[in-house]
C-alpha cells in the first residue's frame, strides 16, 4: 500500500478531489492529509473555526467513492497546529475517513478525543518521525497496535514499532530554488515500492513530488519547474525536473513554463507512454496548445500524476 502525505494547501486538496472523482487512485493508495487552513468565524456563540470548504468537498467525494482518506488530528503546521482546534476536524471522520495522528506532545489528549467520539485504538493511523516520542507511542498502543503506523526506517523507531508498519521517507529532494533543478535534471526517487513487504512493511510513504517542508503563499519565480515521478525498465522511480531556459528574471511566468512543456513533450515522444496518466495527458496537451495554467495548477497535475502512476502500478495495471 502507498500513502502519500499531503498537506491541506488549495491545489492538492484539488488535486485528491480530481483523483478520487475520476476513480484514478487504485485500491492501495491511501492518501494522508494535514489540514492546514480554516475559515474564522467571528460570530458568537458558535464554533469559531471550520473546516475550508474545498477540504470539505474533497472529503465528501471520497466518502461518497468509499475511497479511504487519512485525515490528521493534530497538524504541526497551518491554523490547525494548536490542539484547541481539534474540534474543527473531528466532524469529517466518518465513513471511509481514517482518524490519524502525529506522535508527539498533545497525541495522549487528541487519542481520547477520538475513543470519546466512538472510535478504536486499532482503527487509528499514526505518524511517528521524533524518536523523543516513542514512550507516547508504547503507553498508547503498547497493547493495541494502531491500524497503520509511518515511521522513518531507522534502528530506533523498528525496535519500537513491530505491527502494520509503513517505511515512510521525505523522497523529493528540494532545491532553493526552481533553476538549481538543471544541475541534476534526472535523478534518483525510491525503491521502496519494490522491497518494503519483504522488509516487514505492510506499506510505503512520502511527501510525492512537494517534499516535507511547509511554506504559506508564493511568489514570482525566475525559474519554472514540472516535476515528473517515472517508472524506469527495472521498476525503480525516478523524478525528471524539466526546467525553463530564460531564467534571468521574474518576467513572463507562461512563456518559461511552455520552454518546460515542450521538454517534458519531448522527452515522452521519446518513448515514456508507459508513464500515461490523465495529469500528464493534460500537461502534454498544453505543449500542444501553449496554454499556461498557473503556478499551482501545474504542482496539482504533478501530485495527480504521481499518486495515479503509482496506483496502476501498484493494482498492476502498468504496461
């Protein structure tokens, strides 16, 4: 099984809606999600947060396909990082929706919540990555293992976690800014997929093609960068960054991604239609007709196409 973690930014909640909409995930991907946002709400005697609604419609799709979401409790970033918010997501964990948490200070409160609300230890995903924390995870689930755990595959966290384990690793190695990317158009993205059963994993994990950090907002880049996740010929992932070539200045943003476009066009003429997916159909045909579609709708095709390859391969539906 493969869960990919995502963070709850505009264009990849649109990205899981899309996905789920269009029966493009598979049977053994599991997307994890960490809200990041809410909507202020200023009047008196109510809730004072809820839920944006593009989260709230990608969660109904998912019910609605009876596609399993794992949503995040207690995010560490974005509005919903204080525990006092919790009640802000606990509503959506229902059906198909798995409740999941981090391991870390405000995890034993966050458990309680959930068994209040009627729910089992056994039914609960949790993401373990500070080592400091693994007392927490002994007293909560020392008993009762938790239905999925991820967790980096290191000595530490395997001597402590020995049930539905998911090696779980930040793949996509991010440079400072989208022009570094030409030093090494075509690199090396992970096996995991090819080994972890035989390691005692019942899954696999990442941050897909956006990486670990958290950051809010954007700007004008020098540089354009599609990052494609591909298949090679022994099955291993790669990750190819096509880059724009007039990277002087902060000038004509659709001009440098059509520069990009054509070069990922090329490079599947070349011979990758094992790579098809409904994203990259959709970036191909802006090579073809010069369409610029902004900024995070091309990180939103990127995420789409990842999770969507790596489900066909997966159900083995991959040519």
């Amino acid at each position: 099984m493969y869960f990919p973690y995502l963070r709850g930014r505009q264009y990849e909640l649109l990205a899981l809606r899309e996905l789920a909409q269009g029966g493009l995930l598979g049977s053994r991907v599991v997307p994890v999600l960490e809200p990041v946002k809410l909507v202020k709400r200023e009047e008196k005697f109510v809730i004072p947060y809820k839920m944006i609604p593009t989260f709230n419609s990608a969660i109904k799709v998912f019910t609605g396909k009876n596609q399993p979401i794992a949503i995040i409790i207690n995010p560490t970033v974005g509005d919903l990082s204080d525990v006092t918010t919790v009640g802000a997501v606990l509503p959506s964990i229902s059906g198909s929706v798995i409740p999941s948490v981090i391991i870390k200070k405000d995890t034993s409160e966050v458990v309680s919540a959930l068994v209040g609300n009627g729910m089992s230890i056994n039914e609960i995903l949790t993401f373990m990555e500070n080592r400091d924390y693994l007392h927490t995870y002994q007293e909560l689930f020392g008993n009762t293992p938790p239905r999925f755990t991820l967790f980096p595959d290191e000595r530490q966290f395997r001597r402590a976690i020995t049930a539905n384990k998911v090696m779980f690793e930040d793949k996509f190695k991010k440079q400072s800014t989208n022009a570094d990317y030409i030093r090494q158009e075509d690199e090396f993205f992970s096996d995991d997929h090819l080994y972890f059963r035989e390691e005692g994993f019942v899954g696999f994990g990442d941050y897909s093609v956006i990486g670990k950090e958290y950051t809010e907002g954007g700007f004008a880049p020098r540089a354009v960068a599609i990052h494609i996740v591909y298949f090679t010929d022994d099955n291993t992932l790669r990750v190819y960054h096509f880059v724009s070539d007039s990277n002087a200045d902060t000038k004509d943003t659709a001009g440098k991604y059509y520069e990009a476009i054509i070069k990922l066009k090329k490079w599947f003429d070349a011979g990758q239609s094992r790579q098809l997916t409904s994203a990259l159909s959709i970036l191909l045909s802006h090579a073809e007709s010069g369409y610029y579609p902004g900024l995070p709708t091309i990180k939103k095709l990127s995420i789409m196409h990842h999770l969507e390859l790596v489900g066909k391969y997966l159900d083995g539906g991959l040519d």
